[in-house]
C-alpha cells in the first residue's frame, strides 16, 4: 500500500510525471531498435548503428532548431536601456539634440528638419502612417539612416514593450496609463541590412497578399547577402518617444475615454541598444547560438560513430576475405 501511494504521489508531480515519460520513451524506442538491430548483427554492432541512427536524426533535428530558431533556443534578443531623455516644449526634440549617443543626436537634429506629422495628412491612422513611411523613405539622406517604424511593424512593437518595463523600472512613470507612444516617434538604424522598401514582404500595401510570392528570388538572394557578405552585424539602436497623457475623466456607465498626449507635457525619448545575446553577439545571436552547439556535438558523435562503423565494416571484410 505505502508503494501503491508513492507511484500516486509521482503521478501528481509534474517533474517526476514527465521524468518517467522521457525515460519510458527511450527504453522503449531507443532501446527496442537496439533490440531487434541486435538480434541480426550483434550486441556491440547493433549498438554502433543505433547510436548512429539517433544523433543522425538529433543531428538534423538541430539543423532545423538552429535555422528556424526553435526548439532548444537560447538566449533570445532583447533591448537594452541605453538613455532616457526628456523633451523641452519650447524647442521641439531638444532631448535628442542633446543626447549623449551620437547617433540619436542625429536623429534629433534630422527631425528638426523634418516633420512626419505634418507630411502625414489622411484622418485615417494607418493611411497617414503610410504616407509618414514614403516620406520618411523619399528623405531618408535627411534621417540620417535613421528608418521610421509604423505600429504594425513588429520591431516597434517589442521595444515599446521594452520600453515600458524602462520607464518603469526608471520610476519617469508610475503605469503605462500615464504616458503614449507617439504615433510617428519610434525610429530604428543598425542592425542586419532589410530588404528593399519596394519588395512586397517590407510594403505595407502588399503584405499579406499574393505579390510576396513573386519576390522571392530576391528574398532567397537577400539571405544569402546577410549571411555570407554582412556576417557582421553593425550596432543596432532604436529611439521610443512617449508623451504624457491628458487626464481625463470617466463618466458613469460610459467606456472610458481614449488616451491622448498632452502637449503641454514634455516628449520623453528611450534610447534603446539591441542586445542580441550570446558569447559572440557580433556573429550569431543567442537565440540560435545554443542550438548551434548542440547541432555540433551531436554531429561529431555521428560522424565519430559512422566511422567506427566503416572502420568495422573494412575489418570484417578482410577477415572474409581471409587476408
């Protein structure tokens, strides 16, 4: 009974429940293709050629992890807090003019010369967010290599979130209710060489659509590009700018009112730097560092395994030939 009640016990214990899962599975398919491998070529052949069947497929299995950067990934990118800054009303981006990255410095000073609010002329938010993007792209010398971000790009998406947890954890805002992104105030330069702006999978017009397909030679050749002649990737950097919000109050049994940035309030700029993880951050992230290694430690074992086989092939060879 009190051995009834522990295999009880284990059966509610998550870690121990999977343990013995894992454990099952090997004995049972591992060890039962050593079994039945065994029976026709022998104990110490029949576990050559298993060992070599399973870090085979390990081995392709962590080619597949390493290209897609899935199953046992390592340390993913995240962005780090380089500065933050606040704005002065009476001299717009003054925050960035004076910021202590020469690079966003640049940025300051090109959007003093440069208003994408105002290029931006549609009611429609996305619209005008599109007409923001072509001019930005028609003035990009102006920008300084800066490249401007439209919300429904996923890299804008991720360092607003980053820079949530900074303005935070930097005590400039109490909650996230306080302040708003600003619709044409996030801004990225740096980083792995993008795709053409008239490629279909980079235009916001034809995403999603039938013309992405049509690109991909382009597609394959920019991959290619990136790995071979721009291995090394350049400092990536992205500038958040968020505004405070008006305060605004509720009425009773009403939704609450839409958040707006108050412009009496001064524009705070996070200056961010992408941190991509890994021992060596300047070739290969950490995301795909780890299944890389374990990509190569289980190619090694293969290789080491196969060659045993062939070398134990070679002997018995000459013992049948009789030489």
């Amino acid at each position: 009974m009190q051995l009834l009640s522990l295999i009880d016990g284990l059966a509610f214990d998550p870690f121990f429940r999977g343990f013995l899962s894992v454990m099952v599975g090997v004995v049972v398919l591992i060890g039962g293709t050593y079994l039945i491998v065994a029976t026709n070529t022998g104990a110490r052949t029949g576990g050559l050629i298993a060992a070599s069947a399973l870090f085979g497929w390990m081995f392709m299995m962590g080619i597949v992890w390493t290209v897609y950067g899935i199953g046992w990934r390592g340390q993913p990118p995240t962005w780090e807090l380089v500065e933050i800054n606040g704005d002065n009303p009476a001299t717009p981006n003054d925050g960035l003019d004076f910021a202590e990255n020469e690079r966003a410095q640049d940025l300051g000073f090109a959007l003093d010369q440069i208003d994408l609010a105002a290029a931006a002329t549609s009611t429609d938010p996305d619209e005008a967010q599109r007409e923001a993007l072509t001019y930005s792209r028609e003035n990009a010398d102006l920008l300084e290599g800066w490249r401007y971000l439209v919300t429904s790009d996923p890299v804008r998406g991720e360092a607003q979130s980053a820079a949530e947890e900074h303005l935070i954890e930097a005590k400039v805002f109490a909650t996230s209710s306080e302040y708003i992104p600003l619709q044409f105030g996030v801004f990225n330069v740096g980083g792995k060489p993008l795709l053409d702006p008239d490629i279909a999978v980079n235009d916001p017009d034809k995403r999603d659509s039938i013309e992405m397909f049509t690109d991909a030679p382009a597609r394959i050749l920019h991959k290619l590009d990136t790995v071979t002649l721009h291995a090394f990737h350049s400092e990536e950097l992205i500038v958040v700018q968020v505004q405070g919000t008006l305060e605004q109050a509720s009425l009773p049994g009403q939704a609450p009112p839409l958040a707006t940035a108050d412009p009496e309030k001064s524009v705070v700029n996070v200056i961010m730097r992408r941190d991509r993880g890994g021992p060596i951050p300047w070739l290969m992230g950490g995301l795909r560092f780890t299944p890389l290694m374990f990509t190569l430690a289980t190619g090694i074992i293969f290789g080491l395994v196969t060659w045993s086989l062939h070398n134990r092939e070679k002997r018995e060879l000459l013992v049948r030939a009789g030489k």
